[in-house]
C-alpha cells in the first residue's frame, strides 16, 4: 500500500510547475486562484449569476422581477426601456463559457435628478451569516466580480448595501469604454456596523447603479468605505451620458460574490441546479419557455368538484423545492391565460375560497356558497412567489 504525503504549503512567493503562492497566501494553478477562504464549491452567494434561468420570460418593458430570475432591473421616473435576457455567441465572455447576458435599453431618456435604474439581486441573510465572511471585522474580506459592457463610456457605481440592523452601504466605481466588456473586482471587508440575521430575510442586496439622478446621489458619499445607508446618499453624483442616450444600453453577467480577499474564476453551475436555486424564490406549472398569463392549456392544478359538498375535492400543487417562506400565489385561467380560473365548460367557475399554501405546496379548492358546484371541474395554471 502506497502513502502520499502533503506537506504545509508556506506562505512564500513560490512558482512549481505551474503553481505560485502569492505572499498572501493564494494558490494558483495555471494561472487560475483558488479560493484562500470558505468553500471550495458553493462559493458563490448570487444565484443565476450567468443569468441562465428565466423563468417570468425573456423582455419586458415593466420595471422589478420580469425576466432573469433573482435579478432585476428597477427602473423610472421618466425613464423607459427594455430588460431582456440576451444570448452571447463569440468572444469575451463567451470564451468563458459564458452564454446568456442581463441587459437594460433604453427606449425614453430620463432625468439627471429624479431618475432612477439600478440592478439588484436581494441575499438570503442565512446564506450570508453561514458563508464563513467575517462581517463585523475588517479583517475579512468578500470579493464581487461580475463582466459588464456599456454602450455609452462613463464612470458608473455598484454597492453591497446590508438590510439587517442599521442599513450599511459600501460603494465601489468602475470605469467603461463604450462597447467593450470589462471585468470588474471589487474586494469588500467588514465592518463593526454591520448586522447580518441568521434567517430567511433579506440580508443584503448587491447593487450595480446604470443611473441615479442627483434626487438619491450626493457628491460628499465615499466610495471604498462603508457608511450609513440614505436613499438620498445611495452612491456619488454620477454623469449623465449614458441615462440621456436614447437606445443606450447596459449588459451584466458572470455576477459573483464570494468569501475572501481574491476574485476566484467563476463558478459555473448546471442549468438544473441553477433553475432549482431559483424556485426557492419563484415557482410555476408552465413550461419554462412560458410567460404566466400569456398561453392556455400549459401546465395545470385541475379541481374536481362535488355537488353535495360547499367544497371541492382539492387539487394539490407540490413545489419543485422548498419555498423560502409560504409563496403568494397568482391563479391564471387555462381557457383564457387570464388571472382568474375559469370551468371546463368555459363558463366562470365557482368562487375560490380557503386555499392552502405553505413553504412545500398549494392546494386550491372550490367553494360554492349554496353547497353546489354546477361545473365539472376547474382547471388553473399558477405562480407562487417567495421573492425577498
């Protein structure tokens, strides 16, 4: 029987056969860093970084939670556009293995001071408070690292803003040519203010601004330190250029937040894994190339009814995973694709009443005052939303 031994890496500037040792402690292995703090796997905090999964649809000229899954573009004040999940085919970050972007066009330029359009994805607090980040020292680091491509070349912001306790706000620059994908890191540490919940609440929200008008920014705001966090004082007065450029765009992927001092090469997850960490937030019986509402006949809770009893025999959604907390639910018709629920034979079904939710299913039942259900059964489609 054979014994390998591994003796203690030290803590030296060393390279070996395509391995170095930085003076930090980092180990690289050609070229790549591995990570020097928490988990090997797992290390990402953002869910759909490579913004795979899109669940709601793929465009959406609405503002909040419409298309990418766990992010959204929030966005007004006379301020229009499109955020759609687009496809990358060559390139960088393609070459990365990188298929799919998160972008915002603009279709009516806003303001330079009640304007807003910001790009956010909430973090459960007990994924944060279990990562292994120190919060309340300085002496412990997370990393962000995301790829972003702007078509109008400016200075714009980002933020890892903490909601537990008294909100906190660190805020970070990068700096964009027009058209070309930048890869921006950012290394964060702790601090004493900050308050993160072992729970199921929101935590905190990585934030990356394409524009705030001068209603939410104030030029005296630090960058690179933390600070109280103001809705008039969320970042530095920003420039102009881009949020006054019709058709201006704003592309994001490969969004990672990790343990540690170094931006590790991202942690690529399969489309399964990735789409089963979003139904913890969001959920539905479509297809996933189905916008809710918009077809018929796609995917169902079907309730037969009784006509001795008030209610129906129930019909029982079990969600793909474990909800976050009990989700609300939307009810579409099958006939119509409509909110609503509507009969197998086309006419209005009975009223809905005492339906059933909790963090693993749904069950919808038919009420009927008089104690008769005239129809033979409804069928539903259906969302459940457990989004922080």
């Amino acid at each position: 029987m054979s014994t390998i031994r591994v003796n203690a890496i030290q803590n030296t500037n060393t390279t070996d056969g395509g391995i170095a040792i930085d003076g930090s402690g980092h180990v690289s292995i050609e070229g790549q860093t591995l990570p020097s703090a928490g988990p090997l796997s797992n290390r990402n905090l953002i869910i759909n970084g490579a913004m795979q999964v899109a669940q709601r649809g793929t465009s959406s000229t609405s503002s909040d939670l419409r298309t990418v899954d766990r992010f959204y573009y929030n966005f007004g004040n006379t301020l229009a556009g499109t955020q759609s999940q687009q496809t990358l085919s060559s390139g960088t970050p393609y070459n990365e293995g990188f298929r799919n972007f998160y972008r915002f066009a603009i279709s009516t330029v806003g303001s330079a001071t009640s304007t807003y359009c910001q790009l956010i994805q909430g973090i459960e607090a007990q994924n944060i408070a279990t990562s292994g980040w120190q919060y309340a020292s300085a002496d412990s680091d997370v990393t962000v690292s995301f790829w972003v491509r702007s078509s109008v070349a400016q200075t714009f912001y980002g933020a890892l803003k903490t909601d537990d306790g008294t909100a906190q706000n660190y805020v970070f620059s990068f700096a964009l040519s027009a058209d070309t994908w930048t890869k921006v890191t950012k290394t964060i540490p702790g601090n004493s203010n900050v308050t993160i919940n072992n729970d199921n609440g929101r935590g905190a929200e990585l934030v990356i601004y394409p524009f705030m008008g001068t209603n939410y920014t104030d030029s005296g705001v630090n960058v690179d330190a933390w600070q109280a966090y103001s809705g008039g004082t969320r970042a530095p007065d920003m420039a102009t250029d881009w949020v006054l450029t019709n058709g201006a765009t704003f592309d994001v992927t490969g969004v990672q937040l990790e343990v540690g001092s170094v931006a590790t090469p991202f942690e690529h997850r399969n489309y399964g894994d990735e789409l089963a960490r979003c139904q913890r937030y969001y959920a539905k019986t479509y297809d996933q190339g189905t916008v809710p509402g918009t077809s018929t006949r796609n995917g169902c809770i079907a309730s037969t009814a009784e006509t001795t009893h008030a209610y129906a025999s129930a019909g029982t959604w079990q969600f793909p995973v474990t909800m976050r907390e009990a989700p609300t639910i939307l009810l579409y018709s099958t006939e119509t694709g409509t909110l609503g629920q509507i009969a197998a034979d086309g006419t209005d079904g009975a009223g809905v009443a005492d339906n059933i939710s909790d963090r693993n299913a749904f069950i919808h039942r038919n009420n009927s005052s008089s104690g008769v259900i005239q129809n033979a059964y409804i069928r539903v489609q259906a969302t459940a939303s457990a989004e922080l």
